[in-house]
C-alpha cells in the first residue's frame, strides 16, 4: 500500500517565543476563525507556534489552509 501524503511548501511567518504575560495568537482548530489568542502563562498550550499578532495568525491560517485544500 502506498502511503497518501501531501507536501507542504508554504511561507508563513516564524513563531516566536512570548514572556510570561505576553499576549500571543495560536493555531485554535476548535474556532471558525481558526486562531485564538491568550496570554503566556495562563495554561494554554501551542505546540505549533505563537505569533505576535493577529495579522500574523491570519496569515499562516491562510497559508494553511491554502496548502490543504489545494495539496
């Protein structure tokens, strides 16, 4: 059986890492929006990434998105 895989090959800006306190934007596959934000420190958890804006997090919701859909 060959396996099904896609191929991802999109830019989207880098994550950074916030201090406690900071506010910050995730990936948040529970909303429509796809992103959430929250501050650092308050239990949340985003393996994926953290972006410092929402502007940010559109993007690479986007870019996601995108490559799914068209992959």
């Amino acid at each position: 059986l060959k396996p099904c895989t896609i191929t991802l090959n999109i830019e989207i800006p880098a994550p950074f890492e916030p201090k406690v306190g900071e506010k910050y934007w995730f990936i948040a596959d529970y909303v429509s929006s796809g992103y959430s934000d929250t501050q650092e420190g308050t239990g949340i958890n985003s393996s994926i990434g953290k972006w410092r804006t929402e502007a940010e997090i559109k993007q690479v919701v986007a870019a996601l998105r995108g490559a799914l859909k068209n992959g």
